[in-house]
C-alpha cells in the first residue's frame, strides 16, 4: 500500500508550492496561503484592475447593490467552473452541465410544487445532478469514447428532459414562504448566501486538489497518463469521480438558481458550459491538463459577470457580449503562453 502511495505521488506533477516528484511539502504556517498562490494571482490582479476601470468610468458600477449583483451573477459559472478545472486537469471536458444545471433546477422546481419539502427536494436536486454525473461516467467507460463526445450528446439529452418534464413552460407555484428560499435565496453578511456557498466550495474543493490523494491522481493523469497507470493509478475510476462531482456541482448551481429566481425555467443554463470552460481557461487552468487551480477558475467566472455587467453600464448592445467574453478568452490564453514562453526560456539560460 505505502508503495503504491508512493508510485502516485511520484507521477503526480510539480506544481506551485510543492516539491519535485509531486511529494507535499512541510505544512509551515503559510501553508493556507500557498494553496491559493500564483495560478490565481493574475486573474485576481486582472479582475481587480478591470473593477476599478469601470468603476472610475462607471461611479454607478461600485454601489454595492451593483456589485453583489454582479456576484450573484457570477454563482452559477463558478460552480460549473470548479468542477471544469478538475475535468480539465485531466485532460476532460463535460459539455453537459449547463443542461444538467437546467434539468436540476427544473427537477427540483417540480418536486417542491408537488408538496416534497424544499430542502428535501434540494437535496434530491444536488443528487440528480450527480446522478447525470455518473451516468456520463458510465458512458464513456462502458462506450469507450471521450467524455467530450458523450457528453456532447447528453448535453442535448438532459436539455430535452428538462423541456419535456416542463412541458416547455416555466415551473411556478412553489411555495415561497418556505425558509429554503428566505435563506439560501436571501443575504448573509452583506452577501448572496449563494456566494458563501462558493467560497466554502472553492476553499474544500482546492484542499481537495491540492493536498489530497485523489487531487493528485486527477493531476497525475492529466500530466502523464502513461506514467500514472504504470504507478497504478486507476484512470477509468478517477475519471469517473470528477465526473460525478462536475455533475454534483451543477446540480448544486440548479438548486440554488431556483432558490434565487424562485422559478423554474427548461431554457436556463444555456451555454454555460462554454462559459465555465472559459472560466477556467480565464483563471490559469490549462487545457493541456496537469494542473488546475479551482479559485481562478472562480476569478475567472467573476471577471466575465464584470465583463458582462460592464457592457451594459456603458450602453452595448447584450449581442456584444459573446464576442466580449471571446475577446477576453483569447487575451487570457495569449497572455498566458506568453508567460509560458518567457519562463521557459529562462529556464534555458539558466540551464535548469
């Protein structure tokens, strides 16, 4: 067993803040901080700098009303976005989840209008959402076909539940006056609840990640998938677990986004998926897989909220902002392989 352990941390790649070979570093007191280092910093500093640009342009856009909006907004991607960057670390790419998004929200709309208890039937949402999850596990392991083309397909497949189960409409009529949507609906401390609840994620989420493990199978398999089933790293099992937590964490996004519009729309979610992946390309997660870092995939969900927000204060059309959110993508990306290349030149001349 302690072999074993050994033979996966030793494929698991070295990333910030740990030692060649992959091997956990000593935990000093500035562990904690370490976790959220480098990967994130330039999303952050970019979303920082963005903010007070439009904020400077905009008074308007720093009104705290505004910027929680701006918040709320940004929930739904950033889980999607989360459970991306492990998909993408593997070298993975689920294009279902904004319609597993729409299929639980609308699940778990219906549920609480045919008397099931509201938080039960949350649960029951998030459960859904893992449950899609699995199944396209199940599909690509037992087709042996790439998660992205099976979930191409059910991408369409739990779209077109969520429409049939909806009959098209809207799911209204749920009971309201239930604490389910007074709290996670509502604020605490000055922000959506639904915010908290992406910061809790992205806080177990990058311990996860990071300093677990299964953070290290997922990252082992992305770097060097030969060398991580010759360690005895079980691709297929690993694959199937970030694929029913990308699945979870949908389900999670449906669930608070009815608790937030208080209905139930079998449209929601469209493109998500697109966006999420962006996100997380935006916050320093490559798609040659290897690494991933979970709250730049965040940053990178707010900063397309900010991106979008920003549009409309200074008055361009919404058709714009696709081709905004776009441009942003491929200055992310063009920045960062210009990073790349600068690092690895010196590490030439440098001879290491």
């Amino acid at each position: 067993m302690t072999d074993r352990l050994e033979r996966e941390r030793s494929a698991a790649p070295a990333e910030s803040g740990e030692t060649s070979g992959g091997r956990r570093p000593p935990r000093g007191p500035g562990w904690p901080r370490r976790l959220l280092q480098a990967d994130s910093a330039s999303v952050l500093a970019a979303l920082i700098v963005l903010v007070l640009l439009i904020g400077m342009l905009q008074p308007g856009f720093f009104h705290p009303g505004q910027l929680r909006d701006v918040l709320q907004s940004a929930v739904y991607v950033a889980l999607l976005a989360a459970g991306m960057a492990f998909l993408l670390s593997m070298r993975e790419i689920d294009l279902s989840v904004g319609s597993n998004f729409a299929l639980s929200l609308i699940a778990c709309g219906l549920l609480m209008r045919e008397g099931l208890d509201p938080w039960l039937a949350a649960l029951a949402g998030i459960a859904l959402g893992a449950t899609l999850g699995l199944v396209n596990a199940l599909i690509v392991q037992v087709i042996a076909i790439p998660a992205i083309v099976a979930t191409l397909a059910t991408m369409q497949v739990f779209r077109g539940l969520a429409l049939a189960l909806s009959d098209g409409q809207q799911v209204t009529g749920l009971p309201l006056e239930s604490s389910f949507f007074t709290v996670i609906g509502g604020t605490a401390l000055g922000l959506p609840f639904a915010v908290w609840v992406v910061i809790a994620v992205v806080a177990v989420l990058t311990v996860v990640l990071r300093l677990t493990p299964f953070g290290y199978r997922v990252r082992a398999i992305g770097s060097n998938p030969e060398a991580a089933t010759f360690s005895g790293i079980s691709a297929p099992r690993t694959r199937m677990a970030v694929l029913v937590l990308a699945g979870g964490l949908a389900g999670l996004a449906g669930v608070l986004g009815l608790a937030f519009f208080t209905s139930g729309d079998p449209n929601v979610g469209t493109g998500l998926e697109l966006q999420a992946i962006a996100a997380a390309v935006i916050g320093g997660t490559p798609l040659r897989g290897g690494s991933a870092t979970v709250a730049g995939a965040v940053f990178g969900a707010v900063l397309l909220s900010v991106v979008a927000s920003g549009l409309v204060y200074f008055s361009i059309p919404a058709n714009w902002s696709s081709f905004a959110s776009g441009m942003v993508v491929l200055l992310a990306v063009a920045v960062d392989s210009l990073l790349r290349s600068r690092r690895r030149a010196r590490r030439t001349e440098f001879g290491l």
